[in-house]
C-alpha cells in the first residue's frame, strides 16, 4: 500500500506513527515485528520514545528503535523503528526478513541512497514473500509511480486542507531578485514578531552567498538589533553522485554491481568513505588506530570550552595537537584517556567530554567484533604516521584541498573556496595539501578534521578519481598564470623572449 499525505494534511505527518499500533493491535505482531523506517537517526529515536510511552511499555521492550551503533530493543519487542540504513543492513543478513510481518517506510520522499537500494530489494522480497505486509508513505511522493513499481498496489490518500495566506508583490519587476530578498529578510526580522523565515533559492551557491550577505549586514546593523540565525540548508546528495562515488571507492564495478571489496563495507555500519578506510587500513597495517579515529568521529565534539575558562580550556587542547593534523589528535586524545586507565577525573582536568569519550569506546568494541567476525587483522602501525595518513586517504581523496596562492584552500573536486578551521590542529600550519572529514559553513565554509597529505598518496590510492598529470601539456589553470610583460612602447610584443633576441 502507498500512503500519500500532501503537506497540508490534516493530521501531522509525525501521527502516522499510530499505523503502527493500529497494525499492531489488529495482530500483525502475531506473525512477527512490524518495522518502521525513518531517513534521521533523531527521528527514529523520538519516534519510538512517543509509541512506548503510548504503548504503556518501557523503551527497549515492546517497543524499540536500532540506529547506527546503538540497538535499543530486546527479546520482547514487536514494533521497531531504525534508520533505512539499519534495515538495509538486515536485509543484507537476511534477504528475507523472516523476522517481519509489515515493513514500512516512513517519508520515503526524503530519497537516499539507501531508500532507493530498499525500494528494489523489497520489490524483490513481497513477490517472494506474499504474506508480507509493505507500507509506503509520503508527503509528496508521485503515488501513481511506485503503485505501478509496486505490483499497482492500493493508493491510500489523506486529503489535504488549505490555510489562510497573505501574499505580497512587489510593485515593479526586481533587477536583482537575491537582494531584494534579503532585504525582505531583513524588514521582516526588524519590523515583525519573533518567528522564523524561511527563504527559498535556486542552489547552493545562492545559499551560501546569502548566508554570508545576511551574516554581513546583520554585524553592519549592530549589537541592538535582534538576533537572526542564519541556517543554511541544502537538498539531498543526487542519487548519480551517491552512485559515482561508490564506483570511486571501489565498492561498485562498471555495471553498477557491489564488488568483493563493496560486501565487505556493506558489513560495517558506517558511511561508505569510512568503511573503506577501515578496510584500507587492513592492508597497510594500521587498522588498530584507524578503528579509534573512526569511533571518535562518530562520536561529535569531543573538547569542551566553558566560558569563564577558554583560555585554559585552549591551553590543554593544544597539548593533543599532532603535527600530522586532526585524526590524529583525536588518536593522541583517546590513548591518553587509555593510559590513564579511562579514568573521568582526566577527563575534567583537560576539558574533554568523557561521555564522548565512553561512547567512542563502545563504538569502538562494536567494530572491533565486526573485525572479529570477518577475520580481519586488527595491526597496530606504532609511530609510523604515514600509515595512518595513508587509510585516511584511502576513504577520503574526494575530500582533498589544495592550498591557494591568494587565501585559504581549494577543493580539488570542485574548485571551492574552503578553509581551515580555527579549532584544528593545523590552523597555524596551513600546510600544501590537506584532506578533510566534513565541510561547516558558518561565516566561511570550513574544514573539520583535516589532515596534512602527500598529493602522490591521491594517484596511488584512488587511481579510477585521480591520474597522473601529462608533465608536457599545461593545465588551464597554469596558462591562465602565464608571465606577461609590463607594456613596452618602444619594443614590438614579445621582443623580450629569449627565442626573438636569439634571432
């Protein structure tokens, strides 16, 4: 069954958790679990939280939800509800989901690769398995499209209901559409009650730039007007660039088909660049310290600066700082915790967050019995850096920047203008060529987690993204930077050549 809501149902859109307890108490947990998806990690989360409580059950029981490293259910549990990446990986394990009666995939407008993977296996699995139950529902989904994808299943459709409006136009055609909007900003923030505005653009960059116009002309206006928070936000990664990027990685071949080393990521509840990372760092010999870097970035911030103490706060955190950069430090950081035997009174003194810190650990075990159970080497690369660095790239060349002449960095994708953050390790160093975990935009688009590379590192290990540059053919970039004499009105152009005072 497809179930669309438009936006403007009637009911909220987050109710239709009660489907599940509907389902459930008309005996579908008879036949096994009801499964429920959702696109956010948060989401799954309160979602389980609000049926529990309405179920009269603790968390956990009854009902329960599984993200990424954490699996809150048990024996007892009938009504699930995980991330469509947690119900991929099941499927993966079991291509039949023996253990569900009713799947069902909540806001399956918000497309991700993992929907679309699911979307074919479970077509697949209901012709293979009439007797389960596989609801789909959306706000804005074309209903007509997946009922014929799925068989030409029933359409279950929640009119929708309109609300009261005021619209305003401008009184003459505006020659510059992006300011005249930000002004519109602008006098609605000043002149009208506390609320939120949300402005739509045609792309990113026209995102970024008005964040930054915002940003900018908010700090001309002063300390005494109020404060406007400028959130950026971005539509999904394309599921083409989702699909070029595994090729990249090495998990995908030319039909598009998982290859040997694409299962084997597949096995790990991590992002694709961060299982191949790991798996990299198998052959080169370091996949003990890369199994730490991985949980300590799963794991957030771990450094805290209390006001009344940044000063010192600072202090301590530069002590961790590695040369290398930022996962590296964030190494040095858990393996002092280690040598103090995890203790939480270290943790205060040096203004680390030791509730980070313990879920680092826990992240840590998980992979490590995934390693386990695959047989693969846990090998420590003691002091050898390069290593480390090496794995790093492995998983994350795509995430490569090159240092600019004139300010900051530049993508070696995208030709981006990025920069370091203020927090890294490497913010005074501002080294060649850098690799990154994740891109913040703030005032500039910054790079979190960064780490110093060798740009030989990018040919070698991600030989179908990078290749050798030809030595005698010159890039754009180089002809665009070719030597130009000042102007000489007494000599003909190109007289100053070697080749014409030869002649």
């Amino acid at each position: 069954m497809v179930i669309c809501l438009p936006t403007r149902a009637p009911i909220d859109l987050q109710r239709l958790d009660l489907v599940t307890q509907y389902l459930a108490e008309a005996g579908y947990t008879t036949m096994g679990k009801i499964g429920c998806t959702q696109p956010r990690r948060v989401a799954a989360m309160s979602v389980a939280k609000r049926v529990a409580e309405e179920f009269g059950c603790r968390l956990g029981e009854e009902v329960g939800y599984a993200i990424r490293f954490e699996d809150c259910t048990g024996p007892d549990t009938v009504i699930k509800y995980m991330t469509d990446g947690m119900l991929l990986r099941e499927i993966l394990i079991d291509e039949n989901l023996s253990q569900y009666s009713v799947v069902m995939l909540d806001e399956a407008h918000e497309r991700t690769i993992f929907t679309d993977v699911l979307f074919g296996l479970l077509k697949k699995l209901v012709k293979r398995r009439p007797d389960l139950r596989l609801i789909v529902t959306s706000a804005t989904l074309d209903a007509e499209k997946f009922s014929g994808y799925f068989f030409n299943c029933n359409i279950f459709t929640i009119p929708g209901r309109t609300f009261p409006v005021e619209i305003l136009y401008t009184k003459q055609p505006e020659s510059d559409y992006l300011d005249a909007s930000l002004i519109t900003v602008l006098q609605i923030h000043l002149t009208e009650p506390e609320g939120d505005i949300l402005l739509f653009l045609t792309g990113q960059e026209e995102i970024d730039f008005a964040c930054q116009s915002l940003y900018e002309r908010m700090k001309g206006l002063g300390k005494n007007v109020p404060e406007l928070i400028i959130l950026p936000v971005y539509s999904a990664l394309p599921i083409i660039s989702a699909m070029e990027q595994l090729y990249s990685l090495g998990a995908l071949d030319e039909e598009g088909l998982l290859t040997k080393l694409g299962r084997k990521m597949a096995e790990f509840p991590l992002d694709p660049p961060l299982s191949k990372m790991l798996l990299a760092s198998v052959d080169l010999g370091c996949s003990d310290e890369i199994l730490t870097i991985i949980a300590m970035i799963q794991t957030g911030n771990i450094f805290y600066r209390p006001r009344e103490k940044q000063a010192q706060a600072d202090q301590k955190r530069a002590k961790f700082f590695q040369p290398e950069g930022d996962h590296l430090t964030l190494l040095a950081v858990y393996e002092a915790w280690k040598a103090k035997n995890f203790s939480g009174p270290w943790c205060f003194e040096n203004f680390v967050q030791s509730r980070s810190l313990r879920r680092a650990q826990d992240v840590r075990k998980q992979l490590l019995s995934i390693m386990d159970k695959y047989k693969l080497d846990v090998v420590s690369a003691g002091k050898n850096f390069t290593k480390i660095r090496k794995a790093i790239t492995a998983g994350f060349f795509f995430h490569g920047a090159r240092k600019d002449p004139q300010e900051g960095y530049r993508t070696l994708v995208e030709n981006q203008p990025v920069y370091i953050h203020p927090s890294s390790a490497l913010f005074q160093r501002q080294p060649d060529w850098v690799i990154y975990h994740e891109l913040v935009m703030t005032t500039k688009e910054y790079m979190r987690e960064v780490t110093v590379v060798d740009p030989k590192w990018l040919v070698e290990l991600a030989p179908r993204f990078f290749k050798v540059a030809d030595p005698t053919k010159m890039s754009k970039r180089k002809r665009q930077e070719r030597i130009e004499p000042l102007y000489d009105r007494y000599h003909e152009p190109n007289s100053w050549r070697l080749s014409k005072r030869r002649a």
